[in-house]
C-alpha cells in the first residue's frame, strides 16, 4: 500500500495528513507537533481557519528540534474567498506563508469557487446572511495561483469544492499554464462522490477528503443529522477487523487512492488516526460503505447557495 499519491506535477503527497480546520489556537500546536512525532507528514491548513500562526511555530520547533527537515513536509494552505481577484492572490499566499514562517507551500489551493466581497471581514454577509460577492471569477484567479507556481511560492496548486463543469473551464481556458494538481472535497460514506472523483482521476487530478469522520463537531450541526461514526454498518467492519470506526473510514478513502486530512487535537486520537496502514477492507466492505451514501453534505456552504458560481447546484 503506498503512503502517498504522486500528483501530475511528480510531487509525492502523503496520503494522510493531520486537517486544523476547528482546532483551537491554543491547541493546534501541540496537536501538530504530535501529529509530526507519530509520523505524519502531511499538513493541511488555511488562511480561514485562523490558526496558521501556531501551526507555523508547531512546524517551526520540529525543524529546530531535528526531527524533520522542511523537505520531508508537505504543507497545504488555501486561498480564502475574499481574497479571489487577481490582485490580492499573491498577497494572500504571502499571508499565509508568514504565518506558518515558510519559503514556500507544497500545495496551494482556492478554497471555493465562489469571490466574496474585499475587505476585513472573512464573511461579508448582507441582512439574509448570505455572502456578499465579488465580481472575481475563478478562471482569472487560477492566473494569478499560476504565477505564484512561477514565483516560486508554491510547488503546486489546485482547487477545493469545484465542481466538474468549474473544472473544465479551467483546463480548458486558453493559455493554461498548469492543471490542477489536487481538488479537494467533502468525502465520506454519506457523501462518496464517486462521479467526481472518478472524473478528477481521469483528468490526473488528485483527490482529498475532507471531513472524512462527517466532521461531527461542525459549528452548524443539528442533533437529528446522521453521523456517520456511529453507523451501525461500520461499527461492524471495525470490530471484525479489531479497529476503530474512525480507523475504518480513514482507511475506506485512502483504498480508493484518496489523500485523507482527519482533523483532531486529541493526543490519543491522533495516533489512532494514523494507524490505518495495517489492515486492508476487502471488496465486499468497501461496496457495503459505497452503499451507504445518501448525498448529504456537513459543508453545504449555507452563505453562498445564491451565488452564481456555488457549486453544488449540479450532480457533481
């Protein structure tokens, strides 16, 4: 089993990385350095999540410390919504870049296809509490991520939430410099996009899953929504295999050649998260997992289901 994808760019990324989406500024930095001392590699960051300072000094200490090299890292961040017009991208990435006290990102993606309105706020919303938007579309911001690729600010770059139509108008924009390397999207056993990923990996674009656990802690959860952890049809391939649910969807993506960002904070958790190298599902596991897919979505982007690039209007 490798434990890495090799993007379209020859880049090797790991296949499980440590996500901070929700991890607490006072926590996240230990969280990182203990994901870095059980052995992860791969870290998955944003300007929007409001922490990258203390992943950077987490990453920072390791590096001093001698137990990994800035080389053996791969660091993702992401363009935040507010941020897509062509002028401010590269300002942006440079945010990002300081935060975490690095020369360059491995991989720099745009968050969502979707511009909001420049300025402090990271959600502008009107009186309905929908985003306010900005007139940027993506394919003039891909221009702009392109040149950071020439800057030398990112190895790679690629996309988040696109969907296929998004896609193709990026590869098939005139003058495209670079294909995405990675589209990273929601992905578990009740969401399990199979139509996208199989379009992204026809078109070499790797995937990442996003939320695989169902992201139960998500600030917008309602009591009566599933939870995919708690599912009785995975509880029961954990035990026949002596593992954790969690365990058992963290290695259900990555058998379909997906790269996997579980989020925790919690030391145990952690390490648990990371253990999924050791047991294989077989066909008929990952068929009853496939099965359980009802198309219901923990990120639906409740603030932009009215903008003119949202893209979960269509199947995929």
């Amino acid at each position: 089993m490798a434990t890495y994808v090799i993007l379209n760019t020859g880049a090797k990324m790991p296949i499980l990385g440590l996500g901070t989406w929700k991890s607490p500024k006072n926590k996240v930095k230990e969280a990182v350095k203990k994901a870095i001392d059980v052995g992860y590699r791969h870290i998955d960051c944003a300007y929007v999540y409001e922490n990258e300072n203390e992943v950077g000094e987490a990453i920072d200490e390791k590096i001093k410390e001698g137990v990994v090299k800035r080389e053996d890292l791969f660091i993702v961040s992401k363009l935040w919504c507010t941020f897509l017009e062509k002028p401010l991208v590269k300002k942006a990435c440079q945010l990002s870049l300081s935060a975490l006290k690095l020369d360059y990102l491995d991989l720099y993606l745009i968050h969502w296809p979707v511009g909001f309105k420049a300025g402090d706020k990271d959600f502008p919303l009107d009186e309905r509490g929908l985003a306010i938007p900005s007139d940027a579309d993506y394919v003039d911001t891909w221009e702009a991520m392109e040149e950071l690729v020439d800057a030398g600010m990112v190895k790679a770059i690629g996309i988040s939430n696109f969907n296929h139509e998004q896609i193709e108008r990026i590869l098939n924009k005139p003058g495209l410099k670079y294909k995405p390397a990675n589209n990273q999207i929601e992905c578990h056993p009740y969401l399990t996009q199979e139509k996208l990923i199989e379009y992204c990996h026809s078109k070499d674009i790797s995937v990442t899953a996003y939320s695989p656990l169902g992201s139960v802690d998500r600030p917008w959860a309602k009591p009566d929504e599933p939870s995919v952890l708690e599912n009785p049809k995975v509880k029961a391939i954990a035990e026949k295999h002596k593992k954790t649910p969690a365990q058992v969807l963290l290695r259900f993506p990555t058998q379909r050649h997906l790269v996997v960002i579980p989020k925790s904070v919690t030391p145990a958790r952690i390490e648990e998260n990371f253990k999924v190298f050791d047991f294989e599902l077989t066909k008929e596991e990952t068929d009853t997992i496939l099965s359980l897919n009802m198309n219901w979505r923990a990120c639906p982007n409740q603030w932009s289901v009215e903008h003119k690039h949202y893209p979960f209007n269509i199947e995929f």
